[in-house]
C-alpha cells in the first residue's frame, strides 16, 4: 500500500467502515502501516452507530429486542404519538401468527421485465457450476435503486393489507406470500432501511380503512427491530460469537440440504425453494430448516456456511446472528431467551406441508412417525444439564417426565439420528453459484 501511496501521491487514505468484521480488521491492519493520515466515515444505512446496542444494553446478560425496539421507535418518531405508540399498543405480534386459509388471498410476486439471457448463455459457455432457476425474461430480484423504489410501491399497494396476519404463515403453493422481498435491496444498499420504514409508515397513514396496524407494525418491528438489533449484536459480540455452540453440535449438514431429496416435506419444501430462488421467508429458515438442524444436533458452522452460501439476502453481520443466536441457541441466550424448537405440531399449525407428508405428524414412535416429534424430546432429554433451569421452558421438562412412553420415544430419537434421518451427508462441497 505505501509503495501505491508513493506512486501516485496520495495524501491521504478514507474509507467507509465495512458491514463485516474481518474486512473491518483488515482495514485496521492496513491503517496501521500506512505513511499518510487515515480517516474513516460511518455507513448511513443503518438507523444506529455500531456501537450502540452494546451501550445501551450495558451491564445487561440477555439483550431484550423488544426494549431496543420500543427505543428505535421513539429516536424516529415511526407509528408514534407524542412519547406514546400510536394507537397506544407498541407490539402486535400476538396477531401476526395465524396460517393461510384462503390461497385467493395471494397476488403474485413483482417481477422486472429483464432480459438476463447474455448472462445466462455466458455463464453456460463458460461451464460455471449453477445452482437455481429464473425467468431470463422477467427476473424476480431489483437490481437498481429505481427497481428496489418500485418493489417498495408493489408491497404497500398489493402486499401489506396482509403481511404482518400471514407473516408466519408457510404455504407450498407460494415461494413469498405477502413478504417484501426487500432484504436483498436493503442489505445490498440500494435502499436505507430508514426510507422504507418510512414508505410504509406514510402509505399506511392513508390508507387505514384497508391496512390495519397490525400489518404495518409487524414489517416495521422486523426492520427497525430485529434487523437493526442483530446488526448491533454483531458488533457487540464479535468476534466470539462466530465461535459459539453452546450445546456442543458436531454434525454435518444432511446431503438433502443439497438435493432437497428427503421424506420430511417441510424439510423438502423449504430446502427445494432455498435452492431454486435463493429465498425463504424467516419462519422456513427458523422454524423449518433451522428447527431440524437444532434438533438433530448439526455444527453450527455448517448451518452458516449453508444460510450464507444459499441466500440471496445473506451477508455475515445478519446472517451469523441469526443463525448462531435465535436458530440455533448456540450464543447461549444472548439473542434469545430459548431454544426455538418445535415438533410436529407447530409446522402443521402453520403450513399446509403435513398433509402430503411420508411421515404421520401425530406419531411418535414407527416407521412413519415424524421425525421433529421424538427429535423434539430428544433434544430436551440429552441437553436437561444445560435447559432444566430455563424458566421458559420448565414445562417441556414436566412433561417428558410423566411420559409413559418416554423411552420408546428417545429410542426414536437415537434412531433417526443414526439412520435416514440425518446420518445421509454430502461428501464435498463446491463453490455453486446462483442464477
């Protein structure tokens, strides 16, 4: 660098700091054996410093979102009145988990009238390994700020009078439901967080008689919220938290997660949507693939590798956060209170993926009985040493123990953690890319 600096006369070296913390030390490094001064800006698409979550949390074990939330709010003045929330309630989540009923709810998503082909017909040419499919004449994803501000309109005008209701829902009839889309364009920086908050906010002011607060304030809480308080924890735990397994996983990652090619249709859907569009929505990732790989024990570090390599919106400061910390439990309890496991029942209660499954979602124990079932009490059973105490999740542990047929379950357990269920493993992996 200072031979460039000498070459062509630099002054002075200034660069804006980088969303991930290896280039943020690479940088540092770099800084450091520079012979001009150095200066830094801070990025402006982000609604706090880097710092700030770690501040205001200070002192504090569990980093509670919904207190951070609550200050966000009230720093921007979104869906507020005065000091108070608008309509005096701050949180709606409690009405934003039901399951699709009507499919003629649905819109479709807004494509780009985009001729990809050259792109396509090189990418063939030159024999690159792909993974993925596309329209090459109307392509899914903006790809200029003009097309992310247009994604913005699609989903206040077709989308929002339905989002935050079916924000949880999952439906194999539809890869995105009434979701945004707009993570990509976020996280990619063609568009502040800030603006699109405000988008929504503004289009909902007009338009109360259609879309309710509930709609709104679920989309809103997940930007200014949860995405901005896995930013700040980020940069409040690295880099330790890359290294986190609090339960001690060491499994690999099933060859399914590569081929889609399993009984479990959840697994399957969610898995052969990842593959195909680079998308799924955050209760498929949480509570489907990432409910599975927490039960059946798989390394954190395989988990990572698969969310950052397969997702179109995945960058490492949102990613690994989310993975390590409310997917996996794996920081401990810094991000989240519990572990987000499940059975059977939660994934029917949301989806429409049991009805056409090879396994029964109400068996336990048998040949057809659903893996997330005895997995789910698998996991208490072999981790009581390290959750027994959780307060949160006392009644799991009452439960298993008055279970007469405990041990059959467990024995199921053992089973599918041996066998078909998880034991099949990809054998090398290779740098796809996705078109």
């Amino acid at each position: 660098m200072n031979k460039l600096v000498q070459e062509h006369g630099f002054e002075k070296f200034e660069y804006q700091l980088p969303d991930e913390y290896r280039l943020d030390e690479q940088l540092k490094a770099i800084c450091e054996n520079l012979s001009v001064p150095t200066e830094y800006v801070d990025t402006e698409h982000f609604l706090t410093e880097r710092n700030f979550l770690k501040d205001f949390f200070k002192g504090k074990k569990t980093y509670l979102m919904e207190s951070f939330y609550r200050e966000m709010r009230r720093k921007y003045n979104i869906l507020m009145e005065g000091k108070d929330p608008i309509t005096g309630k701050w949180n709606y989540d409690h009405e934003n988990r039901n399951k699709l009923k009507d499919p003629i709810l649905l819109v479709p998503p807004k494509v780009f009238n985009k001729d990809v082909s050259e792109i396509l017909d090189l990418l063939v040419k030159m024999k690159v390994k792909t993974i993925g499919n596309c329209d090459p004449k109307h392509f899914e994803w903006p790809v200029s700020r003009e097309e992310s501000l247009d994604l913005i309109t699609y989903f206040c005008t077709k989308l929002l009078s339905n989002f935050g209701e079916y924000q949880d829902a999952m439906y194999s009839g539809d890869n995105f439901l009434f979701h945004s889309r707009l993570s990509f364009a976020m996280n990619s920086k063609m568009l502040s967080p800030l603006e699109v908050v405000q988008e929504v906010e503004k289009y909902w002011l007009t338009h109360q008689d259609s879309v309710s607060i509930a709609q709104v304030e679920g989309f809103i809480r997940q930007i200014i919220g949860w995405r901005e308080y896995m930013r700040g924890i980020y940069w409040a735990k690295m880099p330790e938290f890359k290294t986190m397994n609090f339960f001690n996983h060491d499994r690999k990652l099933p060859d399914y997660f590569w081929t889609g090619k399993t009984k479990m249709s959840c697994v399957k859907h969610a898995v052969v949507q990842s593959l195909e569009t680079a998308y799924a929505h955050h209760i498929q990732r949480l509570m489907v693939t990432g409910n599975f790989a927490l039960l059946a024990g798989i390394s954190p570090d395989e988990l990572d590798e698969w969310y950052l390599g397969i997702y179109i919106d995945a960058i490492e400061w949102v990613e690994i956060t989310n993975t390590r910390g409310m997917s996996q439990f794996a920081d401990g309890g810094i991000v989240g209170t519990k572990p987000y496991v499940s059975s059977a029942n939660y994934i029917d209660k949301m989806s429409d993926y049991c009805g056409a499954c090879f396994y029964k979602k109400a068996l336990k124990v048998g040949e057809k009985a659903c893996p997330f079932n005895s997995l789910y009490w698998h996991f208490y059973a072999r981790n009581e040493s390290k959750l027994a105490k959780n307060p949160r999740i006392g009644m799991a542990y009452r439960t298993l123990s008055k279970m007469k047929d405990q041990e059959a379950i467990l024995k199921q357990g053992d089973y599918y953690l041996e066998n078909e269920a998880v034991q099949k493993v990809r054998t090398a992996f290779f740098l796809l890319f996705l078109i």
